[in-house]
C-alpha cells in the first residue's frame, strides 16, 4: 500500500514541476462561439497569469458583460462577494467594482457600448488587472481591438422576437 502512495505522489509531483502546456496559447486574445447556459454566444476572450489559467472573457447581449476568472488563484471564493478592481494600461487604471457570479465561479461587471474599461482593453501591451484580496495578473492585449470589436458588433442584435428599439 505504502508503495502505491509513493507512486501517486511521485505523479502529483511530476505534474505540479511540469510547465503548463497552455501557458503559450496565452499569446492574445480570440472571438469564438462558446457555450453559455442560454446556447453559443460570440466571445471574445485571453487568458493570463503565470499558469494561463485565468482569463478575461466579453460577451455582449443587450450591453457588453466583461468576465475575470482568478483561475487557480479564486478557489476558495464565498458566495455574494464583490470587489474592486483595478485595470492598468498604458499609464491609464480603470477601476470597476466586480461582483462574482456564484454559478461559474468568476467575477463579471456590465458595461456601457463606449465604457472606458472598453477602449483600454483595446489597446496594445499587456493589461494588470489587481484588487487588494486576490493580487495582480497580467494578459496579453494583442489581438484584444480585432475580438472586441467584433463582440461589440453583435451587442443587441440577438433580441427575442417582438422586441424593438
């Protein structure tokens, strides 16, 4: 039995020192149908961190929802929590308060067609996103006009029949 132990323990180890294979697809940001409760939705989306295991996804129904998902770091999450968060690129912060979804275990925040937090995702480099309680990780911004813009392109165009503008 002993024996047995070891050798999960050694595969554990073996996977803990391994780098992430998905660390490199890290590398900026795509628009793709993904799965929500309600059917596909165009999202656009990037991952960060230094396991790429956290990400920033938007989707856009009636008005753009912007997602942060801590990854590794947000697995110990109380239920109804929010938090203020800062945006930091370019020399510019944006700061939104996020109130977590409790169903997929990430933050989100509404956001208006032309939100600032908007036109600084779409910019180039790399953007911070930090709060006090769950530290800083950092995404790549490449590619993030093209994928945005695309998302913002669908915002309201998916409205239920008989509904008007």
């Amino acid at each position: 039995m002993k024996a047995g132990v070891l050798v999960v323990a050694g595969a554990v180890l073996a996977l803990q020192t391994a780098p992430p294979a998905f660390a490199a697809s890290c590398s900026g940001w795509t628009a793709k149908m993904e799965e929500d409760e309600g059917g596909k939705v165009l999202t656009a989306s990037v991952c960060g961190g230094p396991k790429g295991d956290a990400y920033l996804m938007l989707n856009c129904f009636d008005n753009p929802v912007l997602s942060y998902d801590l990854g590794a770091s947000g697995q110990q999450l109380e239920p109804g929590i929010s938090g203020s968060f800062d945006f930091k690129a370019d020399g510019k912060t944006v700061t939104k308060t996020l109130q977590l979804e409790a169903m997929y275990n990430y933050f989100v925040v509404d956001l208006a067609k032309a939100d600032p937090l908007l036109d600084l995702l779409r910019g180039k480099g790399d953007i911070s996103v930090s709060a006090a309680k769950y530290g800083s990780i950092s995404f790549p911004l490449k590619g993030s006009s093209g994928a945005i813009g695309k998302v913002l392109a669908q915002c309201g165009k998916a409205k239920p029949a008989g509904d008007a503008d």
